[in-house]
C-alpha cells in the first residue's frame, strides 16, 4: 500500500482539477453519459428468470440522433428523435455476449454509452414483475472525484438481494479509492482503502454482504475518490447506488428494484425543500403517505435542522 501522504497528494491535485470545473454548466442535458445494468434480483429469480427490461427515455427539444452502445461489444443503436419528443425502444441487452448486467462484484466492461448530437435529457429505467426501479442520468460535464454512497437497509421477501453500488470510468487511466462502510460480498472490510483501475468504459460494481436469506449490509456511506491514475490526471467518475430489491414501506410481499445516479460531493447542499407524497389516489394533499428521508454529512460535526412549513391553499 502507498503511505498516507502519497494518497494526500494525489487527492490534492484532483481537488484542483475539481476547482477547475465550478464554472462549468451542471445540468441533467448534455451531449455524453454513461450508466451501468445495476444489479435486479430478477435477474435470476422469477418467474420468469430474467423478466426484467432496461430501457432508456431519450428526451430531446431539437431534433437529436443518439447512439447508444454497450463498451466492449459490437451492440449499438442509433435512433433519431423529432424535436419535443422522448424516445423509448431503447432496449438495453441482458443476455449473450453483448450482456450488460452486473452480475456480481467485481469488474465489467461492459458499461452503456450515450452520445447525442445535440443536448438530450436521459431516464434510465429497470421494470418487471410489478418492480420498478428508474434514475435521472447525469452528463459527463457533471462527473465528480468524491462520492458517497446513499443506500437504504437491506431487507427484501427475495434471497440473494444486495445494496449495491457501482462507478462508471469515463476516461482511461482511472484510478479509485473505494473505502466501504461495512462488509462486502467480495470480501472488503469496512473502513479499508482499496484501489481499483479502470480504463474507459469499465465498471466496479460493489455488493453489500449478505447476512440472512433475505438480509444484507447498508452500504450508505461507503466513500469512492478518484486519484491521479498511471497517466498523472485525475480523471472524474459516475457513481449509482441501488438495491437488487428492497422493501421499504411494504410489510407484506412487495419490494422495488432501486437505482439512483448520485451525486459527487461537490454538489451538495446547505439547504433542501422536499413535499410528501399523498396517501390516495384522490390527491388530497392532507392525507400525507410514509416517506423516509437520509440524511448525509461529511462533517460529523455538522448541523442539520428540519423546518416544518405550512401553507394555506
């Protein structure tokens, strides 16, 4: 292992690279993204084994051609998009060799590619088997060098589901310091530093340790740097946590494939707005529903404050 101070080093020249990109336009369209086939249960659980479907909605206010390809492999599709229009036979594969699935921890190659020629807006979607699971993609422009993983408790009425998350290399030369909250189904320890090279379309997908036929480790907080890699540049990364199914609000058999694009550190924020949901389909806005909300700090010293606000219709 490198001593402390050369890791200090290198992080140090990827907070000036960061610094660097303050001015740059941080919205969801652009021209450029990449994303992963985050883990499902479905994918080997049923019935049927494999029922479930990633598709992309391609969003466009001119008209747009957009190529959507799986990194090492001949599969790719280009579709055109009128102007004010989505577009969704986006079919992302999920058997044989152009296989993108995650299926277990460790590295892929095979990462989803998206390239427009003109600014689009990118959903990505898991559904099947009454699970959904769906995450607003964010374009290379907005990729970070500091992450946290924002997960949930894993609990799930299927074995073999993980809270998971995974980071998407953009750039060759990419190198990684992943420090996971707590046990991983690989064999990582938490509070440990472990370095990960990827080149330019690879991923590493990280999987919670199972600790029952239906239970498993929370990977919030589990921490992923991006350093100066063999070239000498730090070169920015996606990161989406998920879960392969969970259950939140449901007691009974229900439970939702999870996936969410997260954001780098930089972006976060001193102050968030947030409504509940409603309770009944009638809408009526005074019957408020169950919602959960996390919480994430770097400082552990820091404040955070809830104001309840009420407003008169």
């Amino acid at each position: 292992m490198r001593p402390y101070y050369t890791y200090l080093f290198l992080l140090l020249l990827c907070i000036v690279a960061a610094l660097k990109l303050t001015a740059q336009n941080k919205s969801n369209k652009g021209k450029e993204f990449w994303l992963g086939y985050g883990h499902n249960i479905l994918f080997t659980a049923g019935p049927p084994v494999n029922s479930q479907t990633h598709m992309l909605y391609l969003s466009a206010e001119q008209p747009a051609t957009v190529t959507v390809s799986v990194n090492g492999t001949g599969w790719s599709r280009t579709v055109n998009i009128p102007a004010n229009t989505v577009d969704y036979s986006v079919i992302i594969p999920k058997s044989g060799p152009e296989d993108a699935r995650l299926l277990a921890e460790g590295k892929s190659t095979k990462a989803i590619h998206i390239i427009s020629d003109v600014p689009i807006v990118v959903y990505a979607h898991q559904q099947g088997s009454v699970s959904s699971g769906a995450t607003m993609l964010m374009p290379v422009e907005t990729f970070g060098y500091t992450y946290y993983s924002l997960n949930f408790t894993q609990i799930s009425n299927y074995p073999d589901c993980y809270s998971w998350f995974y980071v998407v290399a953009a750039e060759d030369d990419t190198r990684i310091l992943i420090t996971p909250s707590d046990s991983t189904q690989g064999g990582w320890e938490p509070g440990l530093t472990y370095t990960v090279n990827l080149n330019k379309g690879e991923i590493y997908n990280v999987f919670g340790k199972k600790t029952g036929n239906y239970t498993g480790k929370d990977m919030s907080g589990s921490k992923i740097v991006s350093i100066a890699g063999a070239d000498g540049n730090c070169h920015p990364v996606a990161v989406f946590s998920g879960s392969s199914r969970n259950i939140i609000c449901s007691t009974g058999n229900g439970g939702e494939v999870m996936q969410q694009q997260i954001f780098p550190a930089n972006a976060w924020g001193t102050r968030y707005i947030t409504y509940h949901t409603v309770l009944n389909a009638t809408g009526d806005i005074t019957s408020p529903f169950l919602n959960y909300y996390r919480v994430a700090v770097r400082n552990p010293s820091a404040i955070v404050k809830r104001t309840e606000c009420r407003f008169r219709v």
